[in-house]
C-alpha cells in the first residue's frame, strides 16, 4: 500500500490512459503500467530530476524534468492523473501558483 491507496479510482486509469493515447502519449504501456508509473512519480522524494510539492489540502504533484512526466494525487486517497507536461518549467510554476491559491497554501 502506498499513500495513494492503489492508484487511480476504479476505471479511471483506463479512461485516463486511452485519453493520453488519444493524443499520442504512453503508447507501449497497459493500465497497470500506467498506474504503477504515476505512483512510482508520486511517491518520488523531491530532488535531482524530481520536481514538486504538496498543498495543505493534501494535492501532491511531481514532474520527473528527465521524462516530462507530470503526476497528481490526493494523499492517503488516490492517484488523479498523470500525463506529460508541455510547457517546461514556467507551466509547472503557473500550476503550482494555481494550487498554492485553490489549496490553501503549500506545505514547505
């Protein structure tokens, strides 16, 4: 057990998943890969290649800036999406800006 419970809720991995291959991304993974790729994102310290923060809501990102992979999740809940990022560095601050305002701060 991590502290995203198993993942994505229910068929949401799937309808995730087939929405980023809609569009291109995560084309050689199945839902359990898909799955175990944005909890192993999730449960990243901070550091190195990893990027991220928690809100004192509870909301956890992480960017892996090697891989542009962007993971989302509520702590002690579940997983809510993984995708790539566009954008670099200024769209992950602008995201960060967002949930600093809607999630009541940052947990430093």
């Amino acid at each position: 057990m991590t502290g995203f419970g198993i993942g994505f809720e229910s068929e949401s991995g799937k309808l995730h998943l087939e929405k980023r291959k809609m569009n291109g991304d995560y084309l050689h993974l199945n839902v359990e890969e898909y799955n175990n790729l944005a909890l192993d994102l999730l449960c990243s310290d901070v550091g190195g290649d990893i990027k991220g923060y928690e809100t004192k809501s509870g909301k956890v990102v992480r960017w892996n800036t090697v891989t542009n992979d962007y993971a989302t999740g509520i702590r002690h809940a579940k997983v809510k999406t993984l995708f790539p990022l566009t954008g670099g560095e200024s769209r992950f601050n602008a995201l960060r800006e967002r949930d600093e305002r809607e999630g009541g701060g940052l947990n430093e």
